[in-house]
C-alpha cells in the first residue's frame, strides 16, 4: 500500500497525486491512525520535540506529531511532490508548530540535530531505503528516534478463497512491483535499520482484516487502492476498465456471502535510538 506522500528520493511514485488519490490517502490515515500514534507512543516520542516527517504527503503523519509534541514541540513535513504539500499547508492552517517544505529531507536547513526521524509508507518507495534512512540519521541527535511505519503485503489471502479479493491483492502487488515498490518493506525494517548502522529496532505487527459482512472498512481500502493504481493496472494490461468495475461491484457481496477472512498487507512498525 502507498506511502501517504512521495519520499524526496523516490524515483517513481506510482500513485500519483490526484484528487481520487488524496480521497484515498484520507480514508487510509483514518483506518492506520491508531497504529501511527502507538507506534509514535512506543518510540518515546514526546512533549518539545522537533521532529522531521518524511515523505509527509497530505500531512497525516506530521499533524499527528504535531499534536503530540505539543506548543513547546515542533514539526516539519518534507516531500517532493509540491502538490501534496500544497494540501499540507492549507490542512494545517492555524497549528502553530507544524511546517512543510518540498525537497530532500537530508537538506532541509535546521539549526540543531532533529530529536526524532518519524515516516509512513515512505521506505518501500526507495531505491535504497538504507542510504535514505542512514543520511536522516545523521541528522538525528545522540539519543534521538527513528521511527517508520510500513507494510508487507507478502501474506494477502482470503479464507475460504474469495476470487475477487484475491484478483485485487494481485492486481495492486502487480501493479505496486511494477512501479518499483519493495512489496516486503515492512518485514524488511530490521535488515534496513542495519543497513543504516542502526542498532536492532523494537518492531510490532498489526493486521487489519475483515470478517465476511463485517469487512466494509477493509473493502473501502482496497477499492480505492484500485481507483488510484487504475491506470498504471490498465498501462500493464492487467485489466481493462469494465473487469476493474466489475470487480468493484461484485467485491462487497462476493466476501459477505463467503463469509471469509479477508486480509491484504500488514502494518509494521519499527523504532529504535540513535548511538
């Protein structure tokens, strides 16, 4: 699943920014919010800290460390895409300490070292997440966090078999791996961090599911997955436009008359200190 902004080192980003898009990226950080915040909780993030959130997109991730960090705190939100950020300032007029800049996140001017790297589905877009994570860190003070949140979608099943749900998995992997996404980010964060000479983080794993009738939320997600990779799935000749509409439509009472478990990626979420 996408990152909620295009990370400044991205080659590719695959979904695009458009308005079905940012529909999709605030549906999503409403259903993954608990996980952030938890995983922002574990990882010590606090009162008075400054903070970078990389490939900050729409500003989810930032407004919620905003919160957080509280008038004593602050936090800057870095992405390429100048159109997300666009969406970022006007969502965060009038919170005093949240700020976002287009560019690369390893040069973004700071007076200090930050206190903590925060970042959302930004890693699996990276050529070389590592190098990425290994130039934020040196920005980071002795004792500051690093923490990342991102997904695997190596363990997308249903049970019993739905073929709907399992034709959307494969049509987002495909699509996903075709722009240039590592499908297995998240269980990929232990071997990223020592790459990064980072010690071995602290990690939790977190998977949202559905239960036959009871799977709206997890539906929602994967449609508008869809919608948004449309075009790169109709450019692979993957599907055309009536299979994904039918698809749409027949999703929802394909899995309540199953009904079946439903799941696509997992969240995982990592944190560790900076020696």
């Amino acid at each position: 699943m996408a990152t909620d902004g295009e990370s400044a080192l991205a080659a590719e980003y695959v979904f695009g920014h458009s308005e079905a898009e940012l529909h999709r990226l605030e549906f999503q950080a409403a259903l993954i919010e608990p996980i952030t915040r938890q995983l922002l909780a574990d990882a010590g993030v606090k009162e008075g800290m400054r903070v970078l959130d990389v490939g900050t997109g729409r500003g989810d991730v930032a407004l919620l460390v905003a919160e957080i960090v509280g008038r004593t705190g602050s936090v800057v939100g870095v992405d390429r895409a100048s159109a997300a950020i666009s969406v970022a300032r006007r969502r965060a007029a009038g919170v005093p300490n949240v700020s976002f800049e287009a560019g690369d996140p390893a040069e973004i001017a700071v007076s200090s070292p930050w206190d903590a790297v925060v970042g959302r589905y930004v890693l699996q877009f990276q050529s070389d997440a590592a190098e990425l994570l290994r130039s934020l860190t040196a920005r980071v003070r002795s004792g500051g966090i690093v923490a990342f949140h991102e997904i695997d979608w190596s363990g997308h099943r249903s049970v019993p078999p739905v073929p709907s749900w399992d034709r959307c998995c494969r049509l987002a992997t495909d699509a996903l791996r075709a722009g240039g996404a590592d499908l297995e980010a998240g269980s990929r964060l232990p071997s990223i961090f020592a790459a990064a000479d980072l010690p071995a983080p602290s990690i939790r794993m977190t998977t949202i599911v559905g239960a036959g009738s009871n799977s709206d939320d997890v539906i929602e997600r994967m449609t508008n997955l869809i919608r948004s990779l449309r075009p790169r799935i109709e450019q692979l000749g993957l599907a055309d436009a009536s299979q994904l509409d039918e698809l749409a439509m027949q999703l929802t009472a394909d899995v309540g008359a199953s009904a079946a478990f439903i799941m696509a990626g997992s969240e995982v979420a990592a944190w560790a200190c900076v020696a």
